[in-house]
C-alpha cells in the first residue's frame, strides 16, 4: 500500500496480503462460510443475530418500539454476533445471509422460519408484518419508502467512505477524507432542509425512515459515530439536531441503542437481550 501520488494500477488487481486498517485481519475478495459454526437459538419467534452498529441499531431499536406500542409477538432474543473477530462468517449467519453482514434476522412464528437479512429489509418486513411504522395511504407510504431508499444509498458514503478513512484506514489520506467529508456534510444538508419543514421524515409521523436514518445520521449529529462532530461541525444543522434530540426521548430509541453494544461504560452495554427484565441491570 502507498500513500503517494505516483501510484499506478496494475492491469488486472490481484489479492495477495492484508490491506490494512482495523478490519484487514477479516476482509477477504471471497464470500461464504469460513467455518462451521451454529447459532444458538433462544424462547422467543424472532431470533436476530447482530451487533450494536449503526444498521444493528437500526433493528433493536424497531422492535422495541414494536413492543412499546403493545405488539407482544414482536418479543426477540439478539445474540451478539462479534464481527471484529469473523462471527458473520460463521456457516448458520452465512444460511441467514450469504452476505455475511448483521443484522440477520431469524422469524421461527411459522412451520418454516423466513430469513430476512439487510437491516432495510428487517425494517420493512417487522412494519409490514406488525402494520406499525409504516403509513397505509399511497402518498405518505411511498414518501417514506424515498426517505428509507435514500438512507440506504446514502450511507455507505458515511460508514465505508468517511468513516474507513477518517477513523480505520492505516493512515489518513487527504484527498478520500476531503472528498467523503464534503460528500456527508452535503447528506446532512439534505435531511437539514427537509426536517426544516416536516417533523418527521415522511411527514408528521413517525415511520421506519426515522429510524434507519437516525441508527447513522442521528449517531453522527451528537458526535458518537467515529468521534467526528467537531470535524464536520455538526452542531450546524440544527434541524437534524431537533430531530434527533426528539428521538431520543422515545424509551425504545434509548433500549434499542443499548443492545448487542459492546463499547463504552459496562453498565450502558447489553451484550445479549432475551427478556425486557435484562434492561434492569443497565443505565438506560
């Protein structure tokens, strides 16, 4: 690897060695299971298997609101899957999702489970199967669907752009942190001048939009996600900082955020979630 400008491509790339940076010990240009590995399966029909990320967040803090508003078959067990250490590789999360990326959801309520996997998907198929988050008429549906589509185009240009190179690349480089940064602050503009005139992504109501782009986008205005906020000012759009200080106020946005976290404070971290008494032992 360099980091000079006379850098030229070979004619066909090959892998031959490690790339670098914090996830390189994982990162390979072939998919599939690594391993055999099962997964343990707990008491509850949903099953998910994740970790605290931001597209984690985005299914924990789902279905605690699913269970908030009073959807008692949306009870579930998350088991951490440590995906520093190549868990998603594992030969059961690779059936769940060949992709192997969390979360991957597990839905055992029926005589043959359904895998669900890509964290926009989950979303989608827990609103349309608890009719919760998710508007009936066309106009308010369909905005929300725009508003859900974009977070997922979106972030990457957040998570594997901004943040590999600001945060996990084995050296900083200015031109990809100059050009990713200038593209995120252009994304938060974006949200900035549409929460400008609605509440709510999709309008005055609460919907899975909300919550996908709060997993990434609300992480990064309070300055959680990669330690950035004072690198990307982010205090300037305060319209995405009412938003997201709304949010938070909601009890399941606070549990959601919680579970399968293995970083910060031990008493804020709940590793594996299998009943709602297990929020009793942390600080929500």
């Amino acid at each position: 690897m360099t980091n000079t400008t006379d850098y030229i491509p070979p004619k066909v790339w090959t892998w031959e060695k490690p790339n670098g940076g914090e996830f390189a010990s994982i990162n390979r240009p072939t998919a599939g299971a690594r391993e055999e590995r099962e997964l343990p399966i707990g008491k509850h029909p949903l099953q998910l298997y994740s970790m605290g990320t931001p597209n984690g967040v985005k299914v924990t803090i789902m279905l605690e609101e699913l269970l908030e508003a009073g959807h008692s078959g949306a009870e579930y067990d998350a088991w951490l899957i440590k995906i520093s250490e190549g868990g998603q590789f594992g030969s059961d999360f690779v059936k769940i999702n060949p992709n192997s990326k969390i979360p991957a959801l597990l839905d055992r309520s029926a005589a043959t489970p359904i895998r669900v996997f890509e964290s926009a998907s989950i979303l989608f198929y827990l609103a349309e199967k608890f009719d919760a988050f998710l508007p009936k008429d066309i106009p308010a549906r369909t905005e929300t669907m725009n508003w859900l589509f974009w977070q997922m185009g979106s972030a990457p240009y957040l998570g594997g752009g901004f943040g590999h190179f600001y945060a996990y690349a084995p050296f900083k480089m200015e031109y990809p942190i100059d050009r990713f940064s200038m593209e995120v602050k252009r994304q938060l503009d974006v949200l900035d001048q549409r929460l400008a005139i609605s509440e709510y992504l999709a309008g005055d109501r609460y919907t899975i939009a909300d919550i996908a782009t709060f997993a990434w986008y609300g992480a990064l205005a309070k300055g959680w996600l990669y330690n950035a906020g004072e690198f990307l000012s982010v205090h300037e759009y305060t319209h995405v900082q009412r938003w997201s200080d709304q949010l938070l106020k909601r009890p399941a946005v606070k549990r959601g955020r919680l579970v399968n976290r293995t970083w910060g404070e031990p008493n804020e971290q709940l590793l594996e979630r299998h009943d709602s008494s297990d929020f009793d032992s942390i600080k929500i």
